[in-house]
C-alpha cells in the first residue's frame, strides 16, 4: 500500500519526504522493522525516539511517525509524518493496512477488575460448542484454534491486533474474545476497532501506578461502552454490564444503546434461580433473558458463577443456542492459572491463582470461605514497582480472611522485597494479625520472602480438609527480580515439593 493511501484522511500534522513510497508493513518495535515498514516510534523521551528511528531505518524501514516533537532530521531515503497522537494514528493505519477485519470477525471485548480472561475462555468455549471457532485475546496470549500466536500485553498494541484479527479471518475463525484493558483504552489500542460487543465485568482498586484515581481508572474503562463501542461499524452492537456492581450500574446509565445486565440481583436480565457450589464445581439454574437454563461447570466459586452468567448472556444476546450455552460452560475447564487446581496431597485442595489485586484477592478468598470448613493456607505478596497502596490493603485482606497467611514475594521487580513485605505486612497487623515463626500459632502469620520455600511452608502445614490458595503470579511462569527473569511458575513448584513430600513418606 502507497504511504499517501495508507494515511490519507487520517490525524496527521505534516509528513515531510515522499508520500508514493511502498509500505509493506508496519511497525512500533525498531528490533521488528524490517524493509518498507512504516514506523511508529512511540518512546516517552526524544533521545530515545531519535534512537529507536535510527535502528529502524537501519533495518530498511522507509517511513517513521514521531509525535508532536519535529523527530530532527530523517535520513533522505525516509518519509517523516508527524502526529499528535501516534498510537492513535497506529491504530488508524493498522486497521486499513489490514483490511479491517474486525468489520467482519465478531469482536467482542471484556473489560473490568477481574474474570476478564476466565469470561473469555468460557465464551470460547460456548461459540465452540456452537460450532464456530473462535480466537481468543488476552493477558495469557493470543490463541488462533489452540495455536498460540502472541505473548505480551493484555491488550495488544493495535498493530498486532489488527494482524491477530487479519489472520484470523484467513483460517477461518470468525470469532474473537478479547481482554481490553483500561491502559489500552488510554494508549488508543483499540480505537479502531468494531467491536460487536462489549462486556464489562467490575470494578476495584487496581493499576494506579498508571491512572492517577479509581475515578480515572473507571473513566477509561466507560470510553469502551460510551465512545469506542457506538463507534463501531457493525450492527446491533449491545453491552452486557454487571448490574450488581456499583460502577456497573454507572456504566448501564451511561450506555445509550441496547444492553444487558447480569448478576446475582434477580431483578437483573441474567441471574440464577439457585446454585449450588463446592469444590467439585457449580450447578445452577440460570435466567438467562427470560429463558432457563441448567448449568454444571468445574469452575469453583461464586465469582466464576458470575463469569458464567456473563458469558451465558453475552451469548445469548448474539443468538447462540442455550444448549450450546450450556454445552460449552460444562466443556470449559476455566482458563489456565485462574482457581487452577494442581494435585498435591490426599485430601488438600491447592489452588493456583492470579489473584493480584484486593478485589480479586477478596472474591477468591471469600469463595473458599463459602466452599469449605478446613483452614485455608493463604501464600501471598506484592509486586515491585507498582501502585504501593494496595499493599496494606492486600495485607488486611489475607488477615482477615485466611486461617493463616504467609507472606513472601511476589514480582519484586526493581525493589527490595523486604521493603514490599514491610509495607504488606501493616494490613495484616491492622488486621489484628501478630508475626509469627510458628505458624500454628493462632491469630499469626508467617514471613518467609523466597516464594518457592513459602510454597514448601504452606504445603508443609496443610492436613486433609485444608484448602492452600497461592495467589498473585497464576499462569505466569517466571519471576521478575532485580532486572533480571527468573523461571518461576507456581504449578510446577507445587507438583515438585509434592513429589519431595510423597518420597518423604515414602
């Protein structure tokens, strides 16, 4: 596509050099230009614009996009197009460059706190059992019919968004579910795309190391329902909203087109007529507009009760079958390193969890609460470098609500884990909780700062009819400690020191 077709009619302020230049594909990470690329160089700082324009025109791209600075001056052999907003103009290039398959592919987006990727999983499944195959986007990865295409960002940059989808479209898949989360909102992501649908799930304190209040962090997140979603160029789109959640029913005010709310509030549109829940999974019967439908999933807890009604009436809401509704929630084991259980010891219920956030943390906790009468064994922390406010919050959470909480750490990143651990720890004395090195002490919790030892600590104190929860790092497989990765993945810890104790016994 000829550089001038690509950006005609689009926000840019001036485009210095030649517009008939072949672009042959585009990009935003200089190490990934490559010969007749447009580049977008979005860095926060000019020195590195400068230098990641440098290494992009070396590896042969022909264009680059810088913002409201002038980007000095480009080489002779490259086009210079400034915008105001590069990302958004990404987005704008992106979906033309790829034909704009989100006009064709059924784009459904979820967003919220918590239940993003495990909704998205069930609704996978659902369409499945319908007979339509479908891509899933989201914190774990990009999934084209099980083949795992993409890992990065929750919600991609829109580029490999736009080429996720275009790829989609050619094997087949006429179907995506996709996590979108408030800082891809923020940063433009999305903002080209033509969603069908949109859900949203709740809300909670979360990623304000990057908006400034919860009120800025729901802002962003309203943008999908009052601006992005009547935007898009399909018909009927429709909002499927949490109608028991405080801001959920901020955000079913504001939406003007058709919607849908879910929840366990009868009065709502999708919500069980009863349920029953243990640690072997749910049964339900659900309202789901004004149809019934019987529902058995191995997913435990309330809050994945709340993910299935979601998915049942988003599903719905499209015209899917309420037998293949209820085919696909008994189909779909949940999503990987969401209330994952990992086989340990006779009679004790391990649970691997992303659970990083308060909200989340709570929903989890509270669900097990309700589930059984054995302790619950909480191994828990705080990642480095992230909003320090949530810290004693997460403390007071795992003191109030676990029998006995051990502390260790989380993605320390770049801080000392020690000074994280200190932090956490004022929630849980708040909490009425004294530290202890005896961890059958009553009323005490535990400290022990290598992750993998707490996990051997917490498995080491279960006994049959304990429930051992390890939250906060879920599917992911390393640990990120002063600047450098580390391998590190929960559910292969747990199957070790499993094998360790077993031989023990042995």
């Amino acid at each position: 596509m000829k550089l001038g077709e690509l950006l005609e009619g689009l926000d840019v302020r001036r485009i210095d050099g030649d517009l008939n230049v072949e672009i042959t594909g585009l990009s935003y990470d200089s190490r990934h230009a490559g010969p007749g690329h447009l580049y977008f160089s979005t860095a926060r700082d000019a020195k590195r614009n400068r230098a990641n324009i440098d290494d992009a025109l070396n590896r042969g791209a022909r264009a680059v996009v810088v913002g409201g600075w002038d980007g000095g001056t480009a080489r002779p052999a490259a086009t210079l197009v400034v915008s105001e907003r590069p990302r958004l103009l990404m987005g704008a290039a992106a979906s033309r460059f790829f034909r704009a398959s989100s006009e064709r592919v059924d784009l459904i987006g979820i967003t919220g706190t918590s239940g993003k990727t495990t909704t998205s999983y069930i609704l996978a499944s659902i369409f499945e059992a319908a007979g339509m195959p479908t891509g899933i986007i989201g914190t774990i990865g990009i999934f084209i019919g099980g083949k795992k295409i993409y890992s990065g960002l929750t919600t991609p940059e829109s580029i490999d968004f736009e080429s996720a989808l275009a790829q989609m479209e050619r094997e087949g898949v006429h179907h995506a579910a996709a996590e979108v989360s408030s800082q891809g909102i923020a940063e433009g992501r999305v903002e080209a795309l033509s969603f069908c649908a949109c859900m949203f799930t709740n809300l909670g304190r979360d990623h304000l190391d990057y908006h400034a209040t919860v009120e800025d962090y729901f802002a962003a997140k309203l943008r999908l329902f009052t601006e992005i979603l009547p935007r898009s160029k399909r018909a009927n789109t429709v909002a499927v909203v949490r109608g028991d959640d405080p801001f959920g029913r901020r955000v079913l005010e504001a939406v003007k087109g058709s919607k849908i709310s879910f929840g366990m509030d009868r009065s709502l549109d999708a919500h069980p007529e009863k349920f029953d829940a243990d640690l072997g999974g749910i049964r339900a019967t659900l309202s789901v507009l004004g149809k019934k439908i019987e529902i058995e999933s191995p997913l435990i807890g309330e809050i994945n009760l709340l993910n299935i009604l979601g998915a049942s009436a988003l599903s719905a809401a499209l015209g899917i079958d309420m037998v293949a509704v209820a085919d696909g929630v008994r189909r779909c084991p949940g999503a990987p390193g969401r209330l994952e259980a990992v086989p340990a010891k006779p009679g004790v219920t391990v649970l691997v969890d992303y659970a990083h956030k308060p909200d989340a943390l709570e929903a989890v906790l509270t669900a097990l609460r309700r589930l059984r009468a054995g302790r619950i064994i909480c191994v828990f922390g705080c990642g480095g470098n992230r909003d320090r406010g949530k810290r004693p919050i997460m403390g007071e959470i795992a003191g109030r609500l676990a029998d006995i909480p051990v502390l260790t750490s989380d993605n320390p990143r770049s801080e000392d884990p020690m000074a994280i651990i200190t932090e956490v720890e004022k929630g849980l004395i708040a909490a009425g909780r004294s530290r202890s090195d005896d961890a059958s002490t009553k009323g005490g919790y535990v400290v022990e700062p290598d992750r993998r030892a707490a996990i051997g600590l917490a498995l080491r104190l279960a006994t049959a009819g304990d429930a051992v929860l390890i939250a906060g790092k879920g599917h992911e497989d390393y640990q990120l400690v002063a600047g450098r990765v580390l391998p590190f993945d929960d559910r292969v810890v747990v199957r070790e020191i499993a094998a360790e104790l077993a031989r023990g016994q042995s």
